[in-house]
C-alpha cells in the first residue's frame, strides 16, 4: 500500500524523490530515487498515443524520469512516473 508518493508539479526534470510502502506485515518499504533525466509527454484515449505536450483536457501529462534508486542499502536503476489528467491540473 502506498504511505507517500511524489506528485506531478512541472514538466521538468524532478528533485530528489521519495517512495514509501506499507506490505502486508506493517513494514514500511522506502524507495529513494535520483532523477538523471525526464521526457514529459501527453498521452491520449483510445490506446494512450504518446504525443508532445499538448494540454489537451481529455489527455494526462506523463513524466517519465530514469532514476537511480536506494533500498534497503541496495542501489539500482528504475524510472519514475507521474501523470495527471489535463483538465484537473
């Protein structure tokens, strides 16, 4: 279960970024990620066609940042992604 997740606030490269998860026993799992790059995009229904940033109100902005990530003294690569619909922004 997801304790705290980072938001969409810009199309650009985030800061520092931090994931916290709860599993089945109670125990937090917290991810720390290292952005080294993003490609904002705009996804659209029927299929998610990946356009440019388009604003479009019935499209989700996507950011998608290659990171590398921490866990548990562990070091890893991955990406994170965050989206919101257009017209709630």
């Amino acid at each position: 279960m997801p304790v705290k997740v980072p938001h969409y606030t810009k199309p650009a490269v985030p800061g520092d970024w931090i994931v916290v998860l709860r599993d089945d026993l109670g125990e937090e799992i917290v991810i720390e990620g290292s952005p080294v790059g993003s490609v904002p995009m705009t996804t659209l229904a029927p299929n998610d066609l990946i356009n440019g940033l388009n604003g479009d109100p019935d499209g989700y902005s996507v950011l998608l940042s290659p990171s590398v990530i921490r866990c548990r003294g562990e070091r890893g690569a991955g990406h994170l992604e965050l989206s919101m619909l257009n017209k709630l922004a």
